[in-house]
C-alpha cells in the first residue's frame, strides 16, 4: 500500500467529520468574515450564488452559533446584466448546473476554512426542498433558490471520520471499469466500517421499509450500504415536489428562453 503524504492542509481534509454538537462561545465576526472570504475565493464560473446567515442559536439546527444557506442566485446577476443592457437567455437547466458548481465550491471551502480556525461543520441536503419555506424566512427575491445549509461552530464533540470507499472504486484511470468483486469489496468496507463505530445505532437512524420488502436487518447489521440503498429505492421518485419549489422560486427547468 502506497503511504500518502501528510501535511497541515492534507490532515485538515482527510480529518474531516461532521460535526452536530456545539460549545457556546461564538465565533468573532473576523472569524465569520474570514470563512466567507475563503469561501469567495474558490474556483467559479460565474459567482452566481449568495450566502444567508442566521446567529440564532434558539432557531437554528443543535443550536449551531452560525447557519449559512447557501443559494443559487439569478437575482443578483440579472440586477448587473441589466445595468449592461442584457437580457438574460441562459435556459435555466444550463444556469443551475453552473450555479450549483460554484455553490457546492464555495460551501466545500468555508468548510475547510472552519476547520482551520478549530471550527467543525455539518451539511444540510435538505434545502432544496425547503426553498419556498427558507426564501419566506429570509424574505428572497424570485430567482434566489436555497442549495444547501451549513452549520458551523466550535465542537463540542469529537466522532471519527467516517468510512470511504475504497480508491479504485472512485478513481478510474484511462477506462470506467470495474468487477463485482470491487463493489462487494466497497460494500464490505463502508458497512464495517460504520458498524464498528456503531453509528445508525447511536443514532437510531433506520429508515422503515415501504415498497412491500421484508425488512431483515437489526442495528447488528443495518449499516451504511442499507441504508442508502433504502433512501435511493424509496425516496422521491417523483420530482414534482422539487420541481414546484423551483417553479415557485422563478426556475423552469424545461423552459427555452426568449
């Protein structure tokens, strides 16, 4: 096995976890402003997003002393293309695969960021569908959609890293290759992995079955491989739920632009 090399920025990435307890003290505002600033500077192809914030520890996730939303954001180009004489023609399929590119790299960097200055984090993929509920607390303009949440502070808990897959399931050198053997091996490591950590059992986290198969599985062996498995093979298969919140934010997915 190839020994990888170690540095101060290497160990900051491969230590990453996520973090849901937080201890009181609350992060300065040139701490803030330093993570945003980070986050500015990722690779982009437009900047086309925005980022809201909430210090409410009362209302936001395990009381976390910062909660980002970070938004893709038509709204405040279209403001500049208008000052240009531009009329915005990008269909919008196009412009949120764009957007989502430079959100997602903004997101990643405030998160290695945070963990520079001792803070932990922790994602929230649910937004998206939230987006009409989000944009009414934050009071957003149509054509601002709600990515992905981010909340922040300093750990008040220390869990392991989480298993990955093995490399030669992710890395594909020349040709997209690979053999049963490689995926039972894959399998094989991410459920052992969570189950020696007995993290869906600390966590009481079992999703019920409800497309008429038997569930055969305790917390003795309920474990990471499952568990996705049940919320791919469940979980809205029906896009109109998705597709209304970007209807109502100003997105229309199928629509060719004037």
């Amino acid at each position: 096995m190839i020994e990888m090399i170690s540095n101060p920025v290497i160990d900051c990435l491969l230590g990453h976890r996520s973090i849901r307890k937080y201890t009181d003290d609350d992060p300065t505002n040139e701490v803030l402003e330093t993570v945003v600033r980070a986050g500015q500077q990722a690779p982009f192809a437009s900047q086309t997003y925005s980022i809201l914030l909430s210090r409410d520890r009362k209302k936001n996730p395990w009381n976390a002393p910062l909660l980002f939303t970070i938004c893709i954001d038509a709204h405040k180009f279209e403001a500049i293309m208008k000052e240009r004489d531009w009329t915005f023609r990008m269909n919008d399929l196009s412009f949120m695969f764009l957007s989502i590119q430079d959100a997602s790299l903004a997101a990643e960097n405030m998160i290695i960021a945070g963990r520079s200055l001792r803070m932990g984090s922790c994602l929230l993929g649910a937004a998206s569908s939230r987006a009409v509920k989000i944009a009414e607390e934050y009071d957003l303009p149509e054509r601002v959609f709600p990515l992905v949440q981010l909340t922040m502070g300093y750990p008040d808990e220390n869990p392991p890293t989480r298993p990955r897959y093995p490399l030669n399931y992710t890395l594909f050198e020349d040709k997209y290759e690979f053999t049963r053997k490689d995926v039972l091996e894959a399998m094989r490591i991410m459920d052992e992995g969570y189950l020696a950590q007995d993290y869906y059992k600390k966590a009481n986290a079992k999703i019920p079955i409800t497309v008429g198969k038997e569930d055969k599985y305790t917390f003795d062996d309920y474990s990471w491989t499952e568990h996705i498995c049940r919320k791919l093979g469940q979980w809205s298969p029906d896009p109109a739920g998705l597709t209304e919140q970007l209807l109502k934010r100003g997105f229309n997915l199928s629509r060719k632009n004037p």
